[in-house]
C-alpha cells in the first residue's frame, strides 16, 4: 500500500470515530486552547495584548479555507464517481465553511478596529477578497435553494463549489505579491514568522477549530441525514 | 480592563455566541426529528392495530 493510499484511509477513517469522543475532543482542545491564549502565550512587542484574537482569527481562517476545499473535494467526487453521499456532504461543508468565514470577518474586523482604528479598510486587499469568496459562497446557498432537489440540483452546486476553491489561493496567495499593505504576514514561503509559545499556542488553536469543524459538521450531516431518511419514511407510509 | 482587552474578548465572545447559536438550532432541529420519529411510531401502532381489527371471513 502506497503512502498517499495509507493517508486517505487513515483521512478516511474519521468516520469512524464517535460523534462523543469528537464533542469531548473539542471541548478540551477549545478549553486547552483558550489557556494558552490567555495564560501561556507572550505580549506582542508590537500590538500588545490585542494580539491574542490571532490565535482564533487565524486559525478560524484556515479552518473555513479547509472546509470549503474539502467542500470542492466532496462535490468532485459528486461529478467524478457519482458518489450518493458527496453532494450532501459537499453541501454540509460548504455550509460549515460559511459559518467560520463569517467568524473570520467579525473577528478580523475587531481586531482591525483595535490595530487600525477602522472596522474595514476596503483599501486593503486581502479582506476585500475575502469578503467577495465569503458572499461567493453565500451565493451557493441562493443558486442550491432556488432549484428543486435532484440530480440538476447537486450538479449544478458541485460545479458552483468547484468554481469557489479557486478564489481560495487568490485570496491567500496572490496578495501576498502586493507591496503595501497593512494587513500582517505571519504565513511567508520561508514558514511562519513566529516561534516559542505563540507557535505552540496556534497550533493548538488550529487543531482545536479544526477538530470542532469536524465535530460540528458530523452532527449537521447525522441530523440532515435523518431528516432525508424520515421525509422517504414518510413518503411510503403516505 | 483596557480597551484592548475589552476588543480581545469581544472577538472570542463573538466566536463562542456563533457556535452557541449553532448548536442550539442543530438542538432544536434534533428536537423536531425527534418529534417526527414519535408522530412515525404512532402511525405505525395505529396501522397495525387496524389491520387486527380487520374482520376476516369466517366458515
């Protein structure tokens, strides 16, 4: 067994894993997390203490970046096999992905207020596209919601959420090219621009909002699931 | 407490609120599943009981 077929199987076998011991994962890296933040992590030599909403606005940031592109995945294999589940599942995380885009902009748009002394700055590249891969996605819900369930359905919101991944390396990519800016790099081709506990301590964060995505979108696809399950229940007892 | 600590903890507040919010509507959607499976069970008892009561040909 090749590496890259060992690596899907372990990614694979997360579903395993019960939706209990993910809720009480949570809980503990979110808890652990919000210690270090607090507790453990240094002051800023720059932006003091306000730079804690870091650890979550950054991590929340990736965490929607990964939700929307394990949405694409999903709505690829949707096209590419014909998978049953991928179209729901593509759906879920995309929705997931919606939620912690809007975390991102409200706490980024804090944390500009403390930094900048503005809630926006529409000057600023990389939240304006931000902003335009946040409503992209908001669209998706219009478009899926305007159609009738079935195949035309999840067809044409698989290739909407394909269409979507694409905005993501522009968004945190292509501005990284541009040479005024206020917004900080912390992420460089040459690694992150930090190190010690504030290292540690986003790492924790990461995992803590990475693993509470997952948790949240296994109960949302266990709960949509039962519902598509009750409604055919339904249906042949009609 | 500063300002700062003030914005800081607005951005967290808002984050856990988001979540709240999350979870109570998944909870409620939970509540009406539920609610949904209990109408299902009961359809399900008053059919088979009609199916008892049905008069069979006697002779």
């Amino acid at each position: 067994m090749s590496a890259a077929t060992a690596t899907i199987g372990s990614v694979l076998s997360l579903r395993r894993i019960p939706l209990a011991a993910l809720a009480v994962a949570s809980l503990v890296l979110v808890t652990t997390a919000l210690v270090f933040v607090f507790y453990v992590a240094p002051n800023d030599a720059n932006q003091g203490f306000s730079q804690r909403i870091f650890y979550f606005h950054v991590s929340i940031a990736f965490t929607a970046y990964a939700c929307f592109v394990f949405g694409a995945w999903k709505a690829f294999r949707h096209l590419w096999k014909r998978d049953p589940r991928a179209d729901l599942e593509s759906y879920v995380c995309v929705h997931q992905g919606t939620i912690f885009g809007a975390m991102v902009l409200l706490t980024g748009s804090i944390w500009a207020k403390i930094s900048w002394g503005h809630w926006w700055v529409w000057s600023e590249d990389e939240l304006v596209l931000f902003l335009i891969l946040y409503l992209f996605y908001c669209a998706y819900f219009m478009l899926r919601f305007s159609l009738d369930p079935g195949p035309q359905r999840a067809n044409l919101s698989a290739v909407y959420a394909l269409f979507g991944v694409v905005l993501i390396p522009v968004s945190f990519a292509a501005i990284r090219l541009a040479k005024e800016f206020l917004h900080p790099r912390v992420f460089t081709l040459s690694g992150p621009r930090f190190g010690g506990w504030i290292l540690v301590t986003y790492c924790i964060a990461q995992a803590a909002m990475l693993v509470l995505a997952y948790t949240l979108y296994r109960i949302e696809i266990t709960g949509k699931r039962l519902d598509l399950r009750l409604r055919e229940l339904r249906d042949v007892m009609a | 407490m500063t300002t700062s600590e003030k914005y800081v903890t607005a951005a967290y507040v808002v984050v856990f609120a988001i979540v709240l919010v999350y979870v109570l509507l998944i909870a409620l959607k939970v509540g009406r599943l539920d609610r949904e499976v209990e109408e299902l069970e009961r359809r399900v008892e008053q059919a088979e009981e009609t199916e008892e009561r049905e008069p069979t040909a006697v002779g």
